[in-house]
C-alpha cells in the first residue's frame, strides 16, 4: 500500500495506447462485427472515408464504445 491508497496500479504508469490497441480493437469486433484493422486510426479512417450510403447508426455505436475505451484507458492512466 502506498499511503492509504493502493499500490496495484502503480506499474500501469508507463503503458500506452497502443499496448491495449489489440484489445481494443478485439473488443470491438467482438461486438461490432469490425475486422482487419491493425489500429484504431486505421479503423476512424475508414469510418471517415465511408460514403454517406455507407453510414450507418451502427457506427455510432461503436465509436461510443470506442470513446468509453478511450476514457477507461485515460483513467487508468492518470491514476485515478
């Protein structure tokens, strides 16, 4: 323990965003059906890049749990 609070997170200072990239991306072909994408900027470039026929709400929901994802790795990284 550290102080009063836990010290089980203390090593997670040093990941990055692409340490859970693979994660991340398997989370959200699991949910969403999205696949082949070797990152997360890969798979907002081909959001983008859509045609709006193309678009659907689907896709936002998935970047909806993209963001959550994001925010997680946020918190987790500046130790909350």
């Amino acid at each position: 323990m550290l102080g009063s609070g836990c010290s089980c997170g203390v090593s997670f200072a040093n990941l990055r965003l692409a340490d859970f990239e693979p994660q991340i991306l398997g989370y959200l072909k699991t949910k969403h059906g999205v696949s082949g994408f070797s990152s997360v900027p890969d798979l907002l470039r081909s959001i983008v890049k859509q045609s709006e026929g193309e678009k659907h709400g689907g896709q936002l929901a998935l970047l909806a749990d993209l963001a959550r994802s994001l925010d997680s790795f946020d918190e987790l990284h500046r130790g909350r």
